[in-house]
C-alpha cells in the first residue's frame, strides 16, 4: 500500500467512525414518551426543604415534586397538580424553567416506568385529564376533592382496579416530625397559618418515596445536558 493509498484508507476509515458516532449518538439522544415521570427538586425554601426533609429515602432525597409528560396537539406539557392552579397541564418548557440551578439547569430528573405497567399509562392519563382544575391540597389529606403532586400521580394508577401489591408505587403513614419525633417548627407553622392539626400518621405518598420505586427507571437529568 503506498502513501496516497494508505492516506485515503485512513481518511474512509475516519469518516466511517465520525458517522458512526454521529449515529449512536442520534440513537442514544433522550427523547420523551407519555407517561414519563418528571421529578423536580422545586427549591429550597422553607417548606420545600421541610418535604426533603421528613421524605428523604436511601435512595431519594431532593425530590419535592413530580407530573407526568403527556402529548396534546403534538407538543409536550406536564400533568400536574401545584399550589394556586391546582390539577393542570403545564407546558413542557414552563415546568423545566419552573426552577434551576446555579448554571442555569433545570433540576429536573426524567423517570420511565417499567414495561408491565406502559399499558396503564393512558388509562391514568384519562383520570388526570378528568381532575383538571381540581385544586392543590395544600393539607396533604389523602381524599378526592384535592390532591397534591404524588397523590394524583399514584391514583392515576390505582383507580384502575389494580391490585394493592401491583400498584407501582407505595404509601405509607407520613410523618412531620424531626429526627427526635417532634413535629418540625416549619411545619408547625405551616398548618397553624392553615388553622389545621399537623395530619400526622395520615396515609399519603411523596415524591422521594415515588422515585425509590423498583418499578421506574430514571432516563434522563436535565440538570447534565
């Protein structure tokens, strides 16, 4: 092989890679589906701080809110429910620029259910759509006439008549009590503005606990684009 020869097999050669990379880079861009699930680390205020702390799991600790992707029209909104709308759809765009972090990223993580439960999504997404405009509840009682993030999320799939044990998620007795088990001064202030007993021990879910679940797969941190 002489000089030219083996110059131009190394230029192919480059092209082929160059292309090839291209590609699996195309193929392995992120690319959202309905029913994703979009987990928010919403800030650090007061009472978002108050959620991490009494819902932090081993394996989730900065969530404090969470929607699921859904199409309408051909673009992307977030099925939601948020304090002062209540059960809405937000624009994709608007939910990612909601809250960032010190370089200007959504702290934003993208989860995808398992593919046993993809052909619950439109069934959950129905009973969504139907609750739009119910409000926020902004007590965190586990009933029907208001709901907040992680309730809505969960009875979008157990209003389907599933099993208990086959519901994705769990719930559990939620606490607002510190490490000593004293109710936070955070919270205390919370719902004594509200006139409310703090609703402790009461059935209820969160976002860190929804994020722990063995049935989701996190696909995406908008945080590392």
């Amino acid at each position: 092989m002489n000089k030219i020869t083996k110059q131009i097999f190394t230029l192919l050669l480059c092209s082929v890679a160059f292309f090839s990379c291209k590609s699996n880079q195309k193929n392995n861009k992120f690319e959202i589906r309905e029913g994703d699930l979009f987990f928010q680390n919403t800030g650090t205020g007061e009472i978002d701080n108050a959620i991490k702390n009494v819902t932090a799991t081993t394996l989730s600790k900065n969530y404090s809110h969470v929607g699921m992707a859904v199409k309408k029209d051909e673009k992307w909104f977030v099925l939601e429910a948020i304090p002062k709308e209540g059960i809405c759809e937000t624009p994709l765009a608007k939910f990612l620029n909601r809250n960032k972090n010190k370089f200007n990223k959504s702290q934003t993580t993208v989860a995808r259910l398992d593919n046993d439960y993809q052909l619950y999504i439109s069934k959950a997404i129905e009973y969504g759509r139907e609750r739009i405009n119910k409000p926020y509840d902004d007590i965190f009682l586990w009933d029907d006439d208001s709901y907040y993030c992680s309730e809505l999320i969960y009875k979008m799939f157990s209003s389907q008549d599933l099993p208990k044990d086959s519901i994705p998620f769990l719930t559990h007795s939620m606490t607002f009590n510190d490490s000593k088990g004293n109710p936070m001064t955070s919270w205390k202030n919370y719902y004594k503005i509200r006139n409310q007993p703090i609703p402790e021990g009461i059935e209820g879910t969160n976002p860190n606990l929804m994020a722990s679940s063995p049935y989701i797969k996190f696909i995406h941190d908008y945080e590392k684009e």
